[in-house]
C-alpha cells in the first residue's frame, strides 16, 4: 500500500496547481496539504488504481484534500460497512468534499438510505447537511432508496431548518426538496402543502423560497 500512496502523492505533485489552492486557503478551505488539482484531473488519476478498501480508508484519514476526494473515488461500495459510511458522513467539514462523497460513493450504497435518515436526525448542522445533500443525489438518481425513507418526516425536517442560521443547510434542505419535489407532481403537491404558510409569511426569506418552489415545480 505505501508504494501506491506514494505513486499517488507523485501523481498529485505533478498537476499541482498552486494558484487554486492559494483561492481555496483565502476562501477558509483548509487542509494540512492542498495541491489545487482540479476534479476531472482526479477522475483520471484514481483510473490509474485499482479500487481498494483498505486504502480509501487510508487517504480519508489524511488531512489532504485531494487524498480525500480519491477516497470516494477508489472505495469499493460493496466493502464499505455501513458504520464506516456513517463515520465518514459524520467527519465531512466543507460542502467539497460533500459534494464528492455523495456522488462517488454514497449514493451507490445499498444502505443509503439509513444514512439519510441517520444524518439528518442528528443535532449537528454539518452532519445533517450531509443527509440531506445525499437524499438530493438519490433524488437525482431516482435511486430506489428514496421510496424506502419516511417523506413526510424529512420534509419537515427541512422545512424548519429552511430557517437554520446555516447558509449550508438551508441550501442543502432547500435542495433536498426542490429534487424531491422534481421526481412528480404528487411530491411537488407534497413539497408545497408543507411550505403553504411561506405564501403570505412576512419573512422575505420564506416567501422568496416559496416563490421558487412554485416557480421550480410549474408544469
């Protein structure tokens, strides 16, 4: 395994980008290590691997950022249990490496959807952030697991952190339900009776989101 860690780490000396990691630093993203290499430059170099537990476990563990996005890229789904998932779901700090979780590996687990549930039921803004960025990628999937989670339940949950102080999760609750509302007109129908108090709410916040849900799901 160190011989490929450290064809990995050569890898990623030499499409090191320090302009983009010097932008990302300034903007708060901080890492032990960045080397500023971009997604698709990533996607390329994790082909060059073969898929290993072990060792997704291992770059996910690194404070690096490009070692961490790899992690999602290389794990294989069906050796991930469903603790370690929920580890990882619990230890994500910027929507990045959110994002790329949930789109190289989350949403093809079996299990996804007790994550969803588990994450979003927790106290932590971030945690729960991340629960509901995933049930928006199982939306975007149409993934079977999104028939197997409680709607009505998640719905609410979102709807009152539409109102978090947390710009992340209410980007990501308002996400969660403008692709759940997408899947069909009933979700939509569902979407919006529970958001119907936004209407004539004297909160411009509210009533800015209900116009965008109405706007989202017009046929």
């Amino acid at each position: 395994m160190e011989t490929i860690l450290r064809s990995i780490r050569n890898d990623l000396r030499l499409s090191m980008n320090g302009v983009t990691a010097a932008s990302m630093r300034a903007k708060g993203v901080g890492y032990r290590m960045n080397f500023g290499v971009d997604i698709l430059r990533l996607k390329r170099i994790a082909l060059r691997y073969a898929p290993d537990r072990a060792l997704a476990e291992t770059m996910w563990r690194e404070d690096v950022r490009e070692l961490k996005i790899l992690a999602t890229m290389l794990c294989p789904p069906a050796q991930l249990l469903k603790e370690d998932a929920f580890r990882w779901g619990c230890e994500i700090v910027n929507q990045e490496i959110r994002e790329q979780a949930c789109r190289n590996l989350f949403q093809e687990l079996p299990y996804a959807e007790e994550l969803v549930q588990g994450w979003t039921a927790r106290e932590e803004d971030n945690i729960r952030t991340t629960g509901y960025w995933l049930f928006a990628r199982l939306c975007i999937i149409r993934s079977e697991a999104v028939v197997r989670i409680g709607h009505d339940e998640l719905i609410e949950k979102a709807v009152s952190d539409l109102k978090s102080e947390s710009l992340l999760l209410r980007q990501s609750a308002l996400n969660m339900l403008k692709f759940f509302g997408r899947i069909s007109p009933y979700n939509a129908e569902k979407v919006m009776s529970m958001i119907t108090a936004f209407e004539y709410s004297n909160d411009p916040q509210e009533k800015e989101i209900f116009d965008l849900l109405s706007f989202e799901f017009q046929e």
